[in-house]
C-alpha cells in the first residue's frame, strides 16, 4: 500500500508540476471533437448526433494513447525503472499506483472533453451527467488498465510510440463495446442499459487483474 501511495503521489505532483501530458490530452481530444464536427455532414443535425457518442470515445482513446504513452517515460529518462523493478514491495501495487494516476489525469480530461463536446454537438449532458460520470470512469478504469500495462512493455522498445496501440487497441473491444453503447443510451433515452454497464465491469476487472498479476513479470523484461 506504501509504494501504491509513493508512486501515486509522486507521478501526480509531476503532472503538476510539469503539465505536458495533461495540456497535450486536452488539446487534442478537444480539436478531434471539433474535427469530426466539421467533417461530418449535417453539423449538429439528429443523424450527426446518433453517432457522436462514438465520435466521442473515439476523443479518449486518442489522448489517452498520447497520454499513456509517457506514463513510464520519466522513469526511462532517469533510469528509475530499474529502481523500481528492484523495490523491495510487491510489483503489483506498483502498477496500481501508476494506473490510479493515469485514471485521475484522465478523468479530467475526459471531463473538459465531454463539455467540449456537448458544446459542439448540441447535446444537453446536464441532465445525465451523474450517469455520463458513471459510464465515462467505468470506461476509464478498463483504458487505463490495459493501457499501463502496455505502456510499460512498450517504453524499453524502440517504436514505443507505434507498439503501444497496437497492443492497446486489440484488447479495448470489450471497453468500448460497452462505453459506446452506454453513451448512446444515455444521448437517446436518459438511461444506460444493464448489459453495456455489466460488460464494462467485468472487462474493467479482468483487465485489473491480469494487470496487476502480469506487472511483475513485465518489470523483469
């Protein structure tokens, strides 16, 4: 629990202090929201609207690939990672404390986007913003999950930047399949469906786990 802390603790004040990663997410998830606003026909019209909240999880995953991508860069650069591949703790609280952080950063994110994005598309989120909430840090979890874990078998390779998607990508069907069909209900009717919010929970479990267990033996390599 020490070292969940410590690693917590610690990737956020950098994030503070510095800001890239948070800056860069908002920006880009915000111009893609704003993007496919133009590049799709009709503007804000009902059809437009049908496929936004596609459009929309299609943002996150975007930034959080920007983002994830230096989750484990300034421990490359320092050569910490061997520092912490040698903590005397279990490495599995480890990688809870560097998604705990990816989750949080991107919760922001994912906040200013969503506002972005009822703006463009003329879509009321107040209304089913405790639920939206609900949907969007289910999603979170599962995206971050998976993608710290691959963040840390990628930052050692020389394409990290073209690996990580690669092995985020195929493995966020489950996230997405639920978080998408959660949003469209919730834009259609005010209400997100069982099936979409079960699937996000045992995807966002799994993930967890086969993280958390997998973690010490992605330090070793």
């Amino acid at each position: 629990m020490n070292a969940f802390l410590a690693v917590l603790w610690k990737d956020l004040v950098n994030e503070w202090r510095s800001r890239d990663r948070l800056v860069a997410m908002l920006v880009f998830s915000a111009l893609v929201v704003v993007v496919f606003h133009f590049a799709l026909p009709g503007g804000a019209g009902a059809q437009t609207r049908t496929f936004a909240p596609g459009l929309l999880w299609v943002a996150y995953v975007f930034a959080a690939l920007l983002g994830l991508g230096r989750a484990f860069a300034i421990e490359l650069e320092n050569d910490a990672l061997a520092g912490l591949a040698l903590a005397p703790v279990e490495r599995g609280w480890i990688f809870l404390g560097k998604w705990a952080a990816n989750v949080a950063i991107r919760g922001l994110v994912e906040a200013v986007t969503a506002v972005v994005f009822g703006v463009v598309f003329e879509i009321d989120l107040v209304p089913v913003a405790g639920r939206f909430a609900l949907v969007a840090a289910l999603g979170n979890v599962g995206l971050c999950a998976i993608g710290t874990l691959a963040a840390a078998v990628a930052v050692r390779t020389r394409f990290r930047e073209l690996l990580l998607p690669l092995l985020v990508l195929p493995l966020l069907w489950p996230v997405l399949s639920g978080a998408v069909r959660a949003t469209a209900d919730l834009v259609a009717t005010g209400r997100a469906g069982f099936e979409p919010i079960q699937l996000l929970i045992v995807a966002d479990v799994a993930y967890l786990i086969v993280s958390f267990v997998s973690f010490e033996y992605v330090l070793d390599e």
